[in-house]
C-alpha cells in the first residue's frame, strides 16, 4: 500500500484564535514525496495522507484517525467518513461500507458525511447508490472525484482541497465543485469547516426546490432518537423506504436547534444550528452542523430525522414550509455559488447553548477563500 503525503506552499492567516493555513500554490504529483512513518508516529498535530491506491485521504489528530475523504465509485459521489471523536467514539453509520451489528441498513446512499441535492436539472444526486436497478440509472447524477489539488497538515490545522465533477448519466459535466476542508480542533470538539463553490459549465444549471438535500451526516445507531412505531418515507420519485423499530436500548439521541427547539419537532425548522446529542458508553458525544450567512436560505432549514439522517436544506423550501416559500435556485451558465458549513465532532463535558452560539458566531466570521 502507497502512502503519500503532498506538499503545498502556504501563506499562513490568524483567524479568531486559530492558525489556519490558505493554499497559495497547490502542489502536483511531481511535489509530493513518500511518506514512511505511520500517522501515529508522525509529531504534528494534524496530518493528512493521500492514499490513491485506495481512493482515500486520511486525516489524523493528535496520531488518532479522525476521518478520512473517500471516492469509491460504488457510492455515486465522495463522501468523509467515518467521524470519531476526540476520545474514539464513532458518530457515523457503518452501513453500506461496514457491517455493524444492531444497526439500520435504509438509505444506502447515506453514507458518512456528504453534500448533494435531489433535484439538479431533474437528475437526482441524493439517492443515487449502486442499489439503484440499472432501469433507472437515467433519473440520477453522480459527483466523481477528479483530484487532490492542495493538502497541508500541521500543528494548528489541517486544510485538504478537492476537485470534484457533477455528470450526468451520459457523462456531461454539470457543475464542476471545488471544496475546501479545514480541520481544526478547540478542547475536546474536533471541527471540520466545509467551503464549497459548485460552478455551471456552459449550460444553465437548476436546483428545484426539493427536499432531498443538501449537507448531511448519517449517524450511528446510538445518535438516533428512539423510535416506537415503524415509519415510512418516500423520495422525489415515489419511492418507500420503512425504518423498522429496532432495539432502543443505548439509543438516547436528541436534537437542539438555535431557536430552542427539540426531538423530532425540529425537522422542517429553520435555525442556524442544530446539535445532536447523545451519550456512548457512558460517555457525552454531539454533533452539531452551524449554517454560515452568506449561504444561499440563510437561516437554513433542517431536514433532521429521528432515524439517523441528519442534514440542512437550504435550497428546499416548500415542503418544509407547507408551500409558503419556495426556492428554484438557478445558476446562469459559468455562475458559481459558494456555500460554506461547520461540522463540530465532540466528546466529554455536554455543550451548553451558549457555548455552541458562539462557535457558531466564529464560524459567521470566516470568510470565503480562494480557490485559484
């Protein structure tokens, strides 16, 4: 197995308390050099380590896995996972890449954390998976992974940039993304901030209002609120999916928004976080998604399910508002749009509201980097 760690020149910036690194000039294959010494061993803070052979990027804490951005063809689109606390604990689903006992197999297309839509001109990209039947392969988009153009480690933070392409099943590229991931840490929550520009090629490219969308994590079994009653749920082409009640013992899983609402009351909510609470092997996780003003819907609505899905639509708006408001978002051939999230991954002593309204606050300060 080949491990490879690139090099990137960088301009460093302070950014509320925090040194966070900006790609100034991102390396090709020809400056990256063979790493030998495992990411435990290695004594920076943050590493990262591209593996192509296994269409992986691995992100290490402290000599601790953290996360890792994976392609494999056969989940329509890249996704991270998993996600681990500080401390170990996981907080993504295994399902459909690992099989572990007690949890749900629904959706397969919910995989770790990702971010697609379910109406891009009319082609869904949410519920594609390879569990799709090949008569239906016409109705869905898939996101490919096209290259690692900046990767950076450090003692502060870790930055990992990415090339993505939105196709069409005929091969048409639709939107070409470029994405920034900036790993940091502040105590015992470990952060990931998501930057992401999608730009239209030589075509007018539409997001229908839709609630299939749009920056989501699925949980592990111990997150998901308990369930009394088997539920059905049906996607943008009519579609079932029934999530069993399954054993609730371990599942203690709740929800919180900014706007102080709880449970299941906070689906179709507008907020500018949501935090997901629970406790694993008696120990306090959470995960909490914060929406940034300059995105598109902003306050975002949440699209967060007692089953595990959980993620924020902000270009879905109809049926979360019972058609009060409704948003077709469009982008004029070569228009970009930006959007930009926080994942906060945390472990130990429970967060008080106060304490994520003002990570959610340093989050409203950054600014969108460059991608050139």
């Amino acid at each position: 197995m080949k491990r490879r760690k690139a090099f990137i020149s960088v301009n460093t910036i302070v950014w509320t308390g925090v040194l966070i690194f900006i790609c100034s000039a991102c390396g090709t294959s020809g400056s990256r050099a063979v790493l030998d010494t495992p990411a435990a061993e290695v004594e920076t803070m943050f590493q990262l380590i591209e593996i192509p052979d296994e269409k992986r990027v691995e992100v290490w804490v402290d000599g601790k896995l953290f996360t890792a951005y994976i392609y494999p063809d056969y989940i329509a689109k890249p996704v991270l996972y998993p996600l681990k606390t500080a401390s170990g604990k996981v907080l993504t689903r295994g399902f459909p890449l690992d099989t572990i006992p007690g949890e749900r197999v629904d959706h397969p297309h919910h995989v770790g954390h990702w971010m697609n839509y379910g109406d891009v001109n009319g082609l869904d990209f949410w519920n594609n998976s390879n569990a799709r039947p090949e008569e239906d392969r016409d109705l869905y988009g898939t996101i490919f992974h096209k290259e690692v153009t900046g990767i950076q480690g450090g003692d502060d933070a870790g930055i990992l940039e990415v090339v993505n392409e939105w196709k069409t099943p005929d091969g048409v590229i639709l939107l070409e993304e470029h994405t920034q991931f900036i790993f940091s840490a502040q105590g015992e929550s470990r952060i990931i901030d998501r930057i992401t520009r999608l730009q239209a090629l030589n075509q007018e490219v539409s997001f229908k209002d839709n609630k299939e969308g749009m920056f989501a994590v699925r949980v592990t079994r111990a997150m998901e609120l308990p369930s009394e009653k088997p539920a059905i749920f049906t996607d943008a082409h009519g579609h079932p999916t029934e999530t069993e009640v399954l054993d609730n013992s371990g599942v203690n899983g709740n929800y919180l928004s900014s706007e102080g609402l709880e449970g299941k009351g906070v689906w179709g909510t507008r907020a500018r976080w949501m935090e997901l609470h629970s406790t694993i092997d008696h120990e306090k996780v959470a995960l909490v998604i914060c929406d940034h003003p300059d995105n598109v819907g902003y306050p975002t609505y949440w699209h967060a399910r007692g089953y595990g899905l959980f993620a924020a639509n902000p270009l879905g708006q109809s049926v979360f508002s019972k058609g009060e408001q409704v948003l077709d978002f469009k982008l004029a051939p070569n228009e970009s749009v930006t959007f930009k999230y926080r994942i906060l991954v945390h472990s130990g002593e429970e967060l008080a509201p106060d304490s994520i309204d003002a990570m959610a606050d340093q989050f409203a300060k950054l600014q969108t980097l460059s991608f050139d």
